[in-house]
C-alpha cells in the first residue's frame, strides 16, 4: 500500500533509499508501520445527509480512517480532510471519538430532536480491531438502549458478537439490525482486499449467530468488482441465505478522488493481464469515467453490465427466497429520555 498525498496537499513527499543509511537489500527490510490513535475532538456525533439513494438521514462514525485496509474503501478520501493520506495513513492513524457517551446525550436531549434510525458503518466500520479496546461502538449501543433508540448496523468485524446482549435487547424491542458485508468467500482474494477483516467463514458464522440471537441480519456484497469477484454473486447468496439472512443487497465498486488510483495501483499488483479490462467495464457504467458521483445510480451503474449484475442479483435472491433487499424498518415510537423520567433534566 502506498500513501501518496492527499489532494488538498500542498507539498508531494516521497521516501527513498540514498545509501547513507543502511544497505538497500532485504536483510534491512522496512518495519511495519503500527496503527497510532488519535482523539477526535468532533463535538457533534450525528452526522446528517439529505442524499436521496440512501435509506438514512443521520449516522454516527464512531472512528476515522479503518485498519479494516480495504483497498476500494469509499471513505479513504475523508483522510485528506485530516490533512493526511487516503493510502497507508487511513489504515494506521486512526481518530477515536471522545466522550461519546456524553456527546450522544447532548444530541439526543436537544429541543425538537426527532427519532430516527441512526446509521453506523456508512463510512468506516464500527467494529474495526481498535474497537476492542476503545470500546466505543459499544458504549453507543449502551446509550441507545437507554434512549430505546433505534440503530443500524453495517460491519464486517468479527467483533459485534461481542456485543450480542445490548443488540439482543435493541432487537427484541425492533429497535436494531445488522447487514454483514460479505465482499468473496474466496481467502485468498480477501487478503489481498481486505488485508486486516475477518473470514468469509467468519462472517457466516457472524450472520448465523447474528439471527440466533434474533437480530434481523442481512448480507451486503459490496462491493461487486468486474472480473474479480462478480463470479461469485450466485455463491454469495446461496451461502448468505443458508446462515439465516433475512435480505440480501449489493453495491457495484465507487472510486472517487484517490481511491481510482489506489485501486489501478493494487490492480497493476495484483491482476496485471486484466487490470486494464477491469478498469475499461468501471468506466462503461459510469459514462467514460472512473467514477461519477450522481445519485441514483452512483451505487450501481448504468449499461448492459450494470442491468446483468441486478438481474444475476434478482435471480439469485428469489431463487433462495430472499425476495427483500432491504431488513424492515425499526421503530421510532419508543423513544424517551430517561434522565428527563428521573426528573433529572
């Protein structure tokens, strides 16, 4: 993975070996770099969108930047924000958010604060490895309970069994589900996608205890990649619906700002022979371009390769009796504010 600059970037900097140091052979190999966190100071949790295609208006992103490393990662561009790489900085400087707990109060006991299902993982994964430490996503959930606030789920990190009891509460109150991504069940191209996320086998068995525990949980194939794992959409779901999914939905491959040429770069390393042929069917379903951010169809494409993958979809989910593509709606009803019933507020 290589860490070019971020496009708000002044100045290009590039690391080589002059000499004067050490040999520049393998028997100095380059340390790996360790993942630093770092607080965010944000003091508004929710994030809000207006955008049509999407079925949420608020989210929370409990961190920035993922150690997940997915090279095709939508959210790698957020880093230059931070004045910091989209490549090997979004996966090894991570920010925390801070006082979580208290900043989920303060929005959530706001005037006029209307309920509506909060989002997490729309952007970076909530139960990324740090999450074991940090306990972030957790101490939400907590505070969602309490607020008998609905919350969806998007992950593909091993680590939300762990949080089975508040999410078996939330569940059984129809205030929370989950959509488990599953991008291959091949081991192999996982590595060399998603270098640090848990196993084909372990997210089924994600979904399979997920659905136990009566938690509404669906699987998202996403992203679908030309010619590198679209082979495997009819699988995908086969095995999804047998771990108990409840729906079944995908995304085609986004590759705004520098994540294109992350990508072209992990291609041209991965996949030589056929990096251009994968790149030419991107640019088919979006006008000639990499990527083109327009709603509606920015998720999914447009052309004849576009219409093929929603019908192989189609096909597929009916033919295993996944008719819905998304999990039913969460209530919104239950909602209070408990400090304000202790006559604390």
């Amino acid at each position: 993975m290589s860490n070019p600059a971020g496009r708000f970037d002044k100045t290009i900097h590039a690391s080589f070996d002059d000499g004067w140091e050490q040999p520049a052979d393998e028997s100095f190999p380059s340390p790996d770099p360790r993942t630093e966190f770092f607080q965010d100071l944000t003091r508004k949790i929710i994030a809000t969108n207006r955008s049509p295609d999407i079925p949420f208006d608020r989210s929370i992103n409990p961190y920035k930047g993922c150690e997940h490393g997915c090279i095709y990662c939508y959210a790698r561009p957020t880093h230059a924000y931070l004045d910091l790489s989209p490549g090997l900085d979004f996966e090894t400087r991570i920010f925390v958010k801070t006082e979580p707990v208290t900043r989920l109060r303060e929005a959530l006991e706001a005037p006029g604060y209307r309920c509506e299902t909060i989002a997490m993982g729309t952007n970076t994964d909530p139960y990324q490895p740090g999450e074991k430490r940090h306990r972030v996503t957790r101490r939400i959930l907590e505070t969602l309970l309490e607020y008998r606030h609905p919350v969806s789920i998007t992950t593909k990190g091993r680590l939300i069994l762990r949080d089975l009891d508040v999410l078996g509460e939330l569940a059984a109150m129809g205030l929370a589900s989950v959509a488990v991504s599953v991008t291959t069940l091949d081991d192999e191209l996982k590595a060399r996608l998603e270098p640090r996320t848990a196993s084909p086998r372990t997210r089924l068995r994600m979904v399979r205890e997920l659905a136990g525990a009566g938690i509404p949980v669906g699987v998202m194939m996403a992203p679908v990649i030309p010619f590198i794992n679209d082979n495997e959409i009819e699988d995908v779901v086969a095995r999804a619906a047998d771990a108990g999914a409840a729906s079944m939905n995908y995304i085609m491959l986004r590759l705004p700002f520098e994540v294109k040429e992350l990508f072209a770069e992990w291609l041209a390393e991965h996949y030589p022979l056929k990096a251009e042929h994968v790149m030419n069917r991107i640019r088919d379903m979006h006008g000639g371009k990499a990527y083109r951010a327009e709603w509606g169809t920015r998720m999914r494409g447009r052309g004849p390769y576009a219409k093929l993958v929603a019908e192989r979809f189609g096909l597929a989910r009916r033919r295993h009796g996944l008719e819905d593509s998304r999990l039913p709606a969460l209530r919104t009803d239950l909602f209070r504010r408990p400090f304000e019933q202790r006559g604390l507020l």
